[in-house]
C-alpha cells in the first residue's frame, strides 16, 4: 500500500511538472507569437510619439499589459489598420485609419503609434502619359514612386507615389496653355495678370507671361523685367569734342525706361517698337534694344575721347529668359563707332554706340530663350498656374 502510494504521487508529480512545462511553453509562444504578430504586421510611426488621434477610433481598450498585446487586439480586427498603446496608462487605441498627418492630434505622454505594413492596389491610370516601368512587375510596397512621362503638348501636376495608409497620390497631364487667349478660355473670370504659360518654341517648359488687355477680344504677351531697361540718346552733340551745343543734330535726343517687353507668344520674338509698357522721360521714344547718338565724329572708326554717348541696357535677370545669345548688334551710321557688353550668363546686355549719326541695333529678329541651368528663374508663386473651369 505505501509503495502504491508513494508511486502515484511520484507520478502525480510527474505530470504536474510536466503540466507546467507545457504550459510555460504555450506561454512562451503565445509571447513570441505576439511579438512576430508586432514585427512582421506592425510598423512603429515615431513621428506620432506621445501623440493620439481620436478620429478613426474603433475601440479604446483598458488595462493592456504591452504593444503586443494592443496588436494582437488590431490584428484580430478586419477593420483595423493602426493603433495607439500608452504603456503609462496601459490604453489601447484601435483604428480604421491610418494617419497621414498630425492634424487633429492631442498630446498624449507616452503614447507610441504602430500602422499595418501596407501595399497600393492596382496601378492608377493616368491619362494622356506613358509609364516608365514595366507594368506587368511594377513594385507597390509603401513608399514606391512610379514614374509617368506625359505626352506631347501636355504637363505633369502631382505624382505617382504609395502612402503608408496603402493609396496612391493622385497624377494627371494636363493640355498646356500656349498662350493668353488661351487662358481666358480656359477661365473666363482671368483679367490682366501673370500667369505660367508654355509658349509653342519651349516645349513643356513654361514661362512667367504677363497678359495684357483680357477683357478684349485678343489678348497680347507681354514679359515682365524686373529691372527697368533704359534706352538713352544725348539731346546735344559735340562735333570735335568740344563745346557741346543744343540740340546739335540729336534732334533733342530721347530717353525711354521699358518695365515690360512685348512678344509674340508663337515664336517668343519681342516686338521692340510696341511701347505699351514703357515711359519716355525727355525727348523721342526709342526702340527697345538699340543704342543712337549724333554726338560727336568717330573719323575712320576710331573712338572719340568724349564719346559715344548713346547707350542701352537689357536686363532680363529673373525672368527665366536671355536674348538669344548668337543675336549681334552691329553699328551703323556716319563715322560710328559702338561696342556690345554681354555677362556670362547672356542676363545682361549693355550697348554704347553713336556717330554723326550712328548707333548699333539687332541684326536680326530678337528672340528670347531659356536660361542655362544655374540661372534665376521667377518663383512658381508669382504668377497664376491656370486652372480650367
């Protein structure tokens, strides 16, 4: 009898070890299948720490011992995409969103946020565009931007990038506008304004154009220098570099300040006689981008000592355009002599020519084109990108 005893509970001991061996185990796996539930599920989002947002909320849940816990409870959701844990107060937040900002937060000491790993569905389609991928193994992980080049005659707004909370930010290629005409069929309440317009030469490459009597039936283009561009012609002469008289042959001379230069938006040439956007101080109005005097005699081409005096100063800085930099300005007139100093960048052009009468004007039509990388450009707030209505 005691030997029988003694043998149960010997074996009563055996199980009971085993027992707790079993279930210390089950403990164990339950543990690390929670931690794998958190690591392979879950990704902790710092930027949200000792914060909470209570929009969203499926569920608060008191008295969760740890994060692990707090994601098994989101896991075993169909619904929930994210949560809060705040191990001081030992709160779980479960909700059906995930945050992509911070608007709407509170603070919330302790707290940490942890988002479902997500991926983008099907790929959006873009119109008008052509992808830059292989559509058939495009990646869609979070964080993915693809890339979509648009046709011809049309320009990328936004782009094409997976969100954390598993959607696509939004692309499209708009048709571009070539010019003011079109912009106020594009929108009939644009009046006279900058606007960002993409004339025919630049390809998709817009440009800050100023347009110029909208409330009529033809619009004009018109650039907008940020430096004021002074034609001068003396209003007197001096033959031989002597006394000077007035008016001499100048003819009493000119001063003309342009604030603004007309172009023809199809070929981006300016119209230098137009003289809607500038103010003659003394004198004759004079053309845009040349430089006359009759101040004095250049015999055989040999500059005077006390000329020439007639002068021109483009300055197109800012404005994400230049002369064309192969345009020349020769001189001309009656023992002329006139010299053309242009900056690195093709920015800047100043003229000093004159004779008896002479000066120094484009040999050719004045076209403007692009800057050279490096160069400034007007801020994309300064003018009015169109929008359509």
């Amino acid at each position: 009898m005691f030997l029988l005893q003694s043998f149960n509970n010997r074996r009563n001991c055996d199980m009971y070890l085993l027992f707790q061996l079993f279930a210390l185990s089950t403990v164990l796996e339950l543990v690390k299948s929670l931690s794998c539930a958190e690591d392979s599920t879950f990704i902790k989002d710092k930027s949200f720490s000792n914060l909470r947002i209570l929009e969203g909320e499926i569920r608060n849940h008191d008295g969760v011992e740890n994060q692990a816990s707090c994601a098994l409870k989101c896991k075993r959701r169909s619904d929930c995409r994210s949560f809060f844990f705040n191990k001081n107060t030992a709160k779980c937040q479960i909700n059906s969103v995930i945050y992509l900002s911070k608007d709407g937060s509170e603070v919330d000491e302790g707290a940490v946020f942890f988002r479902k790993k997500m991926e983008c569905p099907a790929l959006p389609s873009v119109p008008n565009s052509q992808p830059e991928f292989d559509v058939n193994s495009a990646p869609n992980a979070t964080g993915t931007v693809l890339k979509y080049t648009c046709n011809v005659g049309y320009s990328p707004q936004g782009s094409v990038r997976c969100q954390v909370d598993g959607t696509w930010t939004q692309m499209s290629c708009t048709e571009v506008i070539r010019s003011c005409s079109e912009v106020k069929a594009c929108n009939s309440q644009y009046g006279d304004g900058e606007y960002w317009i993409y004339p025919a030469p630049y390809g998709t490459t817009k440009v800050k154009i100023y347009c110029h009597g909208m409330n009529s039936g033809s619009p004009t283009e018109y650039v907008t220098l940020n430096v004021v561009n002074k034609a001068y012609y003396p209003g007197k002469s001096s033959q031989e570099c002597g006394p000077e008289t007035f008016p001499g042959c100048s003819n009493g001379g000119g001063e003309t300040h342009y604030t603004k230069i007309r172009v023809d938006i199809q070929t981006m040439e300016v119209d230098r006689i137009d003289s809607t956007f500038s103010t003659t101080v003394f004198g004759s109005p004079q053309n845009y981008g040349e430089a006359n005097d009759c101040y004095t005699i250049h015999y055989g081409g040999k500059k005077q000592t006390c000329g020439p005096k007639g002068t021109f100063n483009i300055d197109t800085t800012g404005t994400g355009l230049i002369i064309k930099k192969t345009l020349t300005f020769p001189v001309s007139g009656w023992n002329a002599w006139g010299q053309t100093v242009r900056n690195t960048d093709g920015t800047k052009i100043d003229l000093l020519c004159g004779g008896w009468s002479g000066g120094c004007a484009p040999s050719g039509a004045m076209t403007l084109e692009l800057v050279s990388t490096g160069s400034t450009v007007p801020s994309s707030s300064s003018a009015v990108d169109p929008m359509c209505s």
